[in-house]
C-alpha cells in the first residue's frame, strides 16, 4: 500500500497540465487543488482559448475545486501550480481561504510570493498562506523557456 502523495508528485501532475496548455499555444502553466489526499481541480493556462484574461491556470483550477466542494471557501487545500502565482491569482487564493501554495518557477516579472511583491507576508492581509516555491524548479523553468524561446 502506497502512501499520502508527496509535494512532488503533486507538481508532476502540475507539469502534465502545463503540457496540455502549451500545447494549445497557451504559456505552458499547469494547476491543481488538493483537499484531503485528493485533486478536487485541475486548471492549465487558458486565457487565449477562453478569451478570458482571468483564465490563468490557477484560476481555472480554484473555480473547478469550489464546484467540487460546493464552496467558494477551500480552507484546508494546497495550490500546486509550476509558476509562482501572480497578484490576481494570489488574490484569489487570499479570497478563497487556501492556506498553502507549493510552486514551481520563481516569477521574476510578476510572481506575488516574493519575487516582485510578497502577498503571503503582508501584514494588512488577514488571510495567511504558507507558501513555498522551488518544488520541481528545474522542469518548470525549462518547460516555460522552451515554450518562450520557440516563440522568439
């Protein structure tokens, strides 16, 4: 009998998404919500597709994890997502009460956990989230340079 999926685990599944996004033409980010054990929803980056600005791959993981609990609120979940959320993902997160963020790629243009602003640690913010980048950096980061340097 195997155990409790590990963090790593989770952000292959990730990984897997951010491939089906970049094979749409979509920048290559995967996402997904866990609650209890379990993957309550799953996202990839969609805004193009969607036509829909909103539609990053945490978004679309977040509104797929609250039909499935029948509740805005995901107190108890874990966002994996490849890339460190922006601040309207983070925003999101803040709003529906997920208390942990594990990701990939550090986000130097737009990355709200630390690298351009940190949301997680502002003390005006009442929601705490504890987060915790660099889980599978390595595939995460290559898959996204890839993706951009082929557009160039």
């Amino acid at each position: 009998m195997s155990g409790p999926a590990t963090d790593v685990e989770f952000m292959r599944r990730a990984l897997e998404l951010a491939r089906r996004a970049q094979e749409s033409g979509e920048v290559p980010v995967g996402a997904l919500v866990v609650h209890e054990g379990a993957v309550i929803g799953e996202g990839w980056n969609r805004p193009i597709a969607a036509r829909d600005p909103t539609a990053h791959a945490e978004i679309v993981a977040l509104r797929a994890a609250a039909v499935q609990l029948d509740n805005y609120r995901l107190a108890g979940a874990t966002l994996y997502v490849t890339l460190e959320p922006c601040a309207m993902c983070l925003g999101a997160v803040i709003n529906a009460r997920v208390p942990r963020v594990v990701f990939g790629a550090w986000d130097l243009k737009a990355g709200a956990c630390g690298s351009v602003v940190d949301l997680t640690r502002n003390p005006q913010i009442t929601h705490r989230i504890d987060a915790f980048g660099g889980v599978c950096s390595e595939e995460c980061s290559e898959l996204l340079r890839r993706f951009f340097e082929a557009r160039r």
